[in-house]
C-alpha cells in the first residue's frame, strides 16, 4: 500500500527512489527493468519490493475512518 523506507531484507533505503520509478514506468512507459537498472536497485530484494508494490492508498482513502 505504501512504499517501505528500507528494503525488507537489506535494509537499503528505497522510499525515495519510488516516485521517479513510478512517473517513468506509468507515464513516459519505460522498461520497468531498465528503470530499476538505472535507479542502482542491483538486489533481488529491492527489485522485489518495487515490482510487487500496488498502489491502494487511493482507494484506502475512500473509506470512513472511526
């Protein structure tokens, strides 16, 4: 739902490099492979929590808080 600070596994910082990966991948459709390359993300790990994000945050703020 939201991008984690660090990866889950290395703990390298990755929260900063998730808008630049989205408004590439989305919105010029590039190669999410070659984003992630040119991004530094080399780690299985990091790439994994990039390419299995999704995006609910919008849809979560729908719903009524109590």
């Amino acid at each position: 739902m939201i991008i984690p600070m660090r990866c889950f596994s290395c703990g390298k910082p990755i929260s900063h490099l998730w808008e630049e990966y989205k408004e590439r991948t989305q919105e010029k459709k590039e190669q999410p492979k070659k984003v992630l390359d040119e991004l530094g993300l080399d780690r299985p790990c990091c790439r994994a929590v990039f390419l299995g994000q999704v995006d609910l945050i919008d849809q979560v703020n729908k719903f009524k808080k109590f």
